[in-house]
C-alpha cells in the first residue's frame, strides 16, 4: 500500500467497471494476439491442417489456456498486491475479509464467474464434432452459455450498485466477503499563515 493514498470507500460500480475493461483489453492481446496465433500455427499449420478436429482442439486449447492466463493474472496480483494493472490506473485495491490482501482461495472464488464462458466455448466445441447437426448444436448450446454468463455479469453488476454500504457484489460476497476500496489522497496540511510583521 502506498504511503500517499488510503483505501477508505468501496469502489463506485463504474470504477470497478472500467478497471475489469482496462485488465480485459489488456488480457485479450495476450490471448488472442499471442496465445491464439502461437497454438494456430502450431495446431494448423503444423501436423492437423484444416480439419474440424483441428479446429475442435484449437478452441479448446485457447479457451482453457485463455482461462488459466486470466485466473492466473487475476490471483497473482490480487494476493501479491490487492491490485491488477486495472485496479492501479483507477486506484482501487481488493482486500480479504481481513483487511489484507485475499488468499488464493478468496481471489479465485470472486473471479469465478470467468470461467462460465469457457464452459460454453469448450462444450460448444466438443458438440460441433457431431455430424450433421454438430455445428447447430455447439453454436447453441455455446450461445445459451454465454448469455448465462452475461446474466451473471449483469446480476454482479446489479448487487454492487444495490449494497449502497460496502459496494459488494455476488462474487465478493461468494468469496467469502471481499472489498473492493478506493484509495482516497491524504489531505495535505499546510502550514499556518503568519500575518506579516508591520
């Protein structure tokens, strides 16, 4: 914690927002930009072509390794610092139940909600290798998955801004009860004023 700011109010809905877009944007070059062209050209240009296998294997691969990157950012930073590289740009810092930092098990369960479009991705994919109906199916079944993960976001979204007190939303609470705070600047004193001497 730095010595010129103190986390001392819940983070406002959009603060908390905007930070979760920041560490999104940011994640998203790194899968899609990094991950995803490194396993396409190992996968397809490599030994399985353009097969739908290849493809089925692809998505799954990027999807599970997409998680396990945001997962990995997510309780890294939080335990180490109370922070992702979102939270500092709006200076915001989680803390536990405790006060400090959250444990591993705090920061994975408050970030859960993540993994709900991998599970639509992956069982979109498995369903799209059944012939005929395969594609209809997987894109279906992926398509109700991720509307149930919007939902989420959305009812997350819903119980930060109607706990009017702490700012806690489904998954803070589901972690056991997680903060998010602001850090508000330290007022500066100055010196009292003199009358100059007559």
């Amino acid at each position: 914690m730095s010595n010129s700011a103190t986390p001392s109010m819940p983070g406002s809905l959009l603060d908390r927002f905007l930070a979760r877009l920041l560490d999104g944007v940011l994640l998203a070059v790194v899968v899609w930009g990094i991950v995803a062209t490194l396993f396409t050209s190992i996968l397809i240009g490599g030994g399985l072509g353009y097969g739908s296998g290849a493809y089925f294997v692809l998505g799954t691969l990027v999807a599970l390794a997409g998680l396990a990157i945001n997962f990995g950012y997510y309780i890294f930073l939080e335990t180490r610092q109370g922070q992702t590289l979102g939270k500092m740009v709006m200076k915001l810092r989680v803390q536990g139940p405790d006060g400090q930092h959250p444990t591993v098990g705090q920061s994975l369960r408050r970030n859960a909600f993540m993994a709900v479009g991998v599970v639509g991705t992956v069982a979109g994919d498995i369903l799209g290798v059944i012939p005929v109906v395969g594609g209809f199916l997987g894109g279906l079944v992926s398509a109700l998955i991720g509307l149930a993960g919007l939902a989420l976001v959305i009812y997350i979204a819903y119980t930060i801004n109607e706990d009017s007190t702490a700012r806690q939303g489904w998954h803070d609470k589901f972690a056991g009860g997680t903060r998010v705070l602001k850090e508000q600047p330290e007022a500066v004193s100055s010196p009292p004023v003199t009358p100059p001497a007559t």
